[in-house]
C-alpha cells in the first residue's frame, strides 16, 4: 500500500515559481545530473562504451579493449534503474503495484508514466489532468485507475491502459486538497490546507461526499488507517486525529506536541503507527491508543522528516532535509546508516510492488531509485561499533557513497 509522505513541495513555493530555495545538505554527495528530461543521469549509471576504431591506429587498442571491458562490467552489475530528471518541479510519485512502471506527479498539473528496468527509463505517456499543480497521485490497488487530486481543487480518478478520465469531481473542497488515501476499491478520503477531511465513495453518483468534516486548524498532512477501516489517522500540526469512520465523528485528539507532524506509517502487523515532524522527531502510538504516544526519540541529525516508507514491519526510510535517505529499526530502535543522497532536501519517497525498489525525489526534479533487496536479510539487532559519528556516516548498500574503512578490507 502506498502511503503518502510529506507532500511539502506545493507549500514551499507557487504555481509560477517553480525555483527551489532549499539548501544543499553538505554531508550529502549526489550519485549524478542528468542533462536530459526523461533518461537517466548519474555516476551511478554506466557510461557510454567507446567502440574502438581501427583507422584511428592500432596503438591503445589494448587499453580501449580494458576500459570497455570495465564498462560493461558496471552494466552488467547494475542492480536499480537509472534516474529521472524532469523539467518542472516534482510533487508526487508512485509506483504501479503490478507493471515496472512509476507515476511522476508535477507542479504544472501533468503526470508522467515511466516504464523502468536495470536498464532504462522510458517515458511511456503524459497525462495533461490538471490546470494546476497535482499534489497527490495513487493507483487504485488493482492498479486499473489512477486517482489524482490538484490545486485546482479536482479529484480526478484516469483509466491506466486506455489514459481516459472515468471521473471527475470538480471545487471537491473549498481550498486545495493536500493529500489522499485510498481505503478500499469504492471508498477514498481527501485532506485539505484548512483541516477539513471528506470521504468519497464511487458507488454514489454525483460529485457529492459520503461525509465531511473539520476537526483540524492546520492542513492535513498525512493519513491512513487498516484493514479493519474504523479509524481513519490524520496528522495535522501538532496533534494526531483519529476519526471513527462508520460512526462518520471526531474519535480522539492526541496531545499536543512541540513540532509540526509531516508523515505517518504503520508498523508490526499495523499493531503501530509511526508519526515523524518537521524537527526530525520520530513518535510511535499503539493502534487504539491515539490519545498519548507510547515512545519517542530523535532522528540522528535531528533534521525535518519531509517523507517516509515502512520498508519491513520494523523498518522505516526517511527522507531529510538535508538530501539524506536513512534507514532506521524501530524495535530495537538503531538507526542503520544512509540508504542514498540527494542534493537538495528529499520531498517523496514510494516502494515498488516487489519491495526491492525504493524511489526518491528532491527539489533537483529528479527522481533516484535504490535497491533496498538487503534488508530482508539485513541483521537490525547486531550492535553497531564506534559510538553516534560512526553509524550517522555509515553507507548502506544502496548508496553510491563507500564508507572510508571499505578501503581496508581487502588489504
């Protein structure tokens, strides 16, 4: 299930503006700029093979003939797709839960569709939905439709394979919808910039909600609930709002925390949720207890938390502020090390179907792909030496970063 992260790009700057004013992370080390829109970037993709020519002398055929040879040893080894660099500033992602394919949401209002592979990157289709920036992009979980919601204060739900719009609910709030969750094949909720939640079902014609309401002074940054469907979870400033949705009402509140509450997650059989804030502090609440959180700590540099994705039922990424991706065991609490890196801070971050991939994008309006395979064997509770500087710099697999003591290990 996909869950959306932080969508903060919107807020940070206008429709006519697309320029970020975001500040390079300098612990950060990009793996590469693209040069072109729609195809890979990156020193972490192989580059291009020479083919070697005979008029030109037969003198460094030798040394050609190694360099190619080291080059297509890079390909071959290759383990992700390559990057994707757009002109316009990215809002959203999101990877099809059946096809090798990830929706690229944009501040113009389009959404683009990628075919991937250890290969490429292809742009397969361009979909022109909204008259303004697309805020929030989901497939629906059979992956036939894709809703998409905008500034344009459109809910807009487009068959996949023929890219036709099936339906369309125009002024569905009064102020710009933030974010979407999809609870079932008939039943979804939007969140607005002014607190309010509506929940929508297909089955009703029309272009009215089941129900609306406002319980929330600031946007609705996050939500999400289980299987069951009860409750549905909604972060909003600095408190947690639970809605009990059969009974279409206010649950419960949490109490009010000192930062702002950007993403939620959920976590050990959805027995917890995960809720993370602008000041990098992670909060963890037992699912039926809404009211208090059960445990909390800081993220490691104590950085704005813009997006996240459980990666495992113990397992949490983060994007950062400062361009990080990390990688984090909630039980026992360890934070493992640095998953990639971006230049600019981390907007969205979305898995793929298989949950080898994850997906990440940044104010460079590009978006990178890791291959996170290795936490499924990857050992949470060995204790990591050499105190908080170590592990705050420790490079995991998928980052294109080495760690200084990879040096030594084969001498």
């Amino acid at each position: 299930m996909h869950l959306k992260m932080g969508d903060s790009t919107d807020r940070l700057i206008s429709d006519d503006d697309n320029d970020s004013d975001a500040n390079m992370d300098q612990g950060a080390s990009d793996d590469g700029d693209s040069s072109t829109s729609e195809s890979s970037d990156s020193s972490d993709d192989e580059a291009p093979v020479k083919k070697d020519n005979d008029d030109e002398g037969s003198g460094n055929s030798d040394t050609d003939e190694v360099v190619n040879a080291i080059l297509k040893g890079q390909t071959l080894h290759r383990n992700h797709p390559p990057s994707i660099t757009l002109d316009d500033m990215i809002t959203d992602i999101c990877f099809h839960p059946n096809l090798d394919t990830i929706g690229v949401a944009s501040i113009t209002g389009d959404i683009f569709m990628y075919k991937y592979s250890n290969e490429e990157t292809n742009l397969v289709s361009t979909v022109e939905m909204h008259l303004k920036a697309c805020r929030d992009i989901e497939f629906s979980k059979d992956g036939k439709s894709l809703f998409s919601t905008g500034k344009d204060l459109c809910i807009a739900i487009t068959d996949v394979e023929t890219e036709k719009l099936t339906r369309l609910y125009e002024e569905a709030h009064e102020q710009p919808i933030y974010t979407m969750t999809i609870i079932n094949e008939h039943v979804f909720v939007t969140g607005d910039d002014d607190g309010i939640v509506k929940l929508w079902d297909l089955r009703r014609n029309g272009s009215e909600p089941v129900f609306s309401i406002k319980e929330m002074e600031d946007y609705v940054s996050a939500m999400l609930t289980n299987k069951d469907a009860k409750y549905l979870v909604c972060a909003s400033g600095d408190t947690l709002t639970t809605i009990n949705i059969p009974e279409r009402k206010l649950h419960v509140q949490s109490e009010e925390h000192d930062d702002e509450l950007t993403c939620l997650g959920l976590f050990k059989m959805e027995s917890k949720i995960l809720a993370t804030s602008n000041k990098g502090k992670m909060y963890v609440y037992n699912w039926g207890e809404f009211g208090l959180h059960s445990d909390e700590f800081p993220n490691v540099t104590k950085k704005a938390i813009n997006c996240m994705i459980p990666i495992t039922e113990n397992v949490v990424i983060i994007g950062e502020e400062s361009g990080i991706i990390r990688a984090t065991s909630l039980f026992p609490h360890r934070h493992l090390g640095v998953v990639g890196q971006h230049n600019f801070s981390v907007e969205t971050l979305d898995v793929s179907n298989d949950g080898t991939l994850i997906a990440s994008s940044s104010h460079d309006n590009d978006i990178k792909f890791w291959n996170v395979q290795y936490f499924e064997t990857l050992n949470v509770t060995e204790p990591k030496k050499g105190g908080k500087r170590k592990w705050l710099e420790h490079n995991l697999p998928s980052s294109q970063i080495n760690n200084r003591s990879d040096f030594f290990k084969e001498l």
